[in-house]
C-alpha cells in the first residue's frame, strides 16, 4: 500500500456539515430553503447555466453571484433579502472538524502524502484557510475557483493527479457529496463517501493501511 495519497474534500469533510450551516444562515436570514433553491433553479433555467458553478468555477464574482441571487429572492418574497451578509454567516456557522484535521496531521506525520481538492469560492480563500493550517497539513491545494474545473468533472481530478505526479490508483479520495466519489472512482481512485466521522476515518485508515 506504500505511494497511497489521501486526497480530501474541505466543505462538509473538515468542516462540521454544511446542511446544518446553511439552515442556520436561511434562518438568520429569513430565507427557506425552499425559497434559495428556487431562486438557483430559476437562474439555471433562464441562463442557461448553473449559477453556482459558474461561481465555483470562478466565472462570476461572489458579488455579483449574490446580487442576482439575492435579486431573484427578492422578486418572489416581495421583501429585500440580506444577502453581503451570507459569506459571513455562513462561515460564522461552520466549525472546523478536528477529528478530521488530526486524521490528516497523523497521515502526513506517518510520510504520507496528502492533498485538498476543493470546489470553492475564489473571494472565500481568506476565510476558509482561516480554519485550518492548510500549508501544514496539504502538500498540494487544488481550488475549483482558480483552476476554472469543478468536481465532478474528471479534468479536475487529472489536474490533481498531474501537479500530484501520481496515478490516480494510488489516490483515496474523500468527499460529503456522492456524485463527487463516483467520478474519483471511475478513474481509478478509491473513494470515500463521507458520511460520519467515525465511518469516513475508519473507510480511509482501512484504505491507507493503519493509520494511528
Ligand atoms: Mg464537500
């Protein structure tokens, strides 16, 4: 198993999840999930393109993504919404996963070699890289918003294996969102869906060989 590369996700994997962070944001807000997801679905229509991925992809501003968001919800509340505030209470509900952070500290003091590759938001680095000590515990950084690629498409987990200068067989990908595991598994990695901390350490220790 010697040459194995862990190669996780950041929102929901080293985070606590992020379901529990956006029903507090929609609640500090006033906005349903129902009323977000409409809103989303509305401009993917009309525009003929998901707006978060444009967003991930770093095509579209955080500002701009928010204003015609926010524009949208307004039209079908009838109220002004307070969306500049969303970064930040989105980021003010989100606490780190220490457990996960240590699994990563421990696979990196054994030798191993480690990686985040992450779907993110170019405007948000400062803020996500605050959570963690990103250069201590990843060799490699790979952000959707700055390679202009998003998970799962498969050129983001080559990129990912080239700048690694590995295979992706020898990669154990981690990640909250299943689509997201699939694709790392059809290319070869092996994948672990995260779902709890205690299942997600125990499928990736079993993967890399033992860990702690
Ligand atoms: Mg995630």
């Amino acid at each position: 198993m010697s040459g194995r590369i862990l190669v996780s996700d950041f929102g929901g994997v080293l985070t606590s999840p992020l379901p529990e962070a956006f029903a507090r944001v929609q609640e500090e807000a006033g906005i349903s999930a129902e009323a977000l997801g409409g809103a989303m679905a509305r401009m993917a229509e009309r525009d003929g393109m998901n707006p978060l991925h444009e967003l991930e992809c770093g095509r579209i501003t955080e500002p701009a993504f928010m204003a015609a968001l926010g524009a949208e919800i307004e039209a079908e509340l009838g109220r002004p919404v307070e969306m500049h505030r969303f970064s930040e209470r989105y980021f003010a509900a989100l606490e780190p996963n220490t457990e996960m952070l240590g699994l990563v500290r421990a696979v990196r003091e054994r030798g191993l070699r480690t990686a985040l590759l992450t779907n993110n938001v170019r405007e948000w680095e400062p803020r996500w890289r605050s959570m963690l000590p990103v250069d201590e515990l990843f060799e490699l950084v790979v952000d959707s918003a700055f390679v202009g690629l998003r998970k799962p498409d498969p050129a983001i987990y080559h990129l990912t294996c080239e700048r690694l200068g590995a295979r992706a067989e020898q990669c154990v990908f981690v990640d909250d969102i299943e689509i997201n595991c699939e694709a790392a598994a059809a290319l070869g990695m092996t994948a672990v869906h995260f779902r709890t901390t205690a299942q997600a350490r125990r499928e990736i220790e079993a993967a890399l060989g033992s860990v702690v």
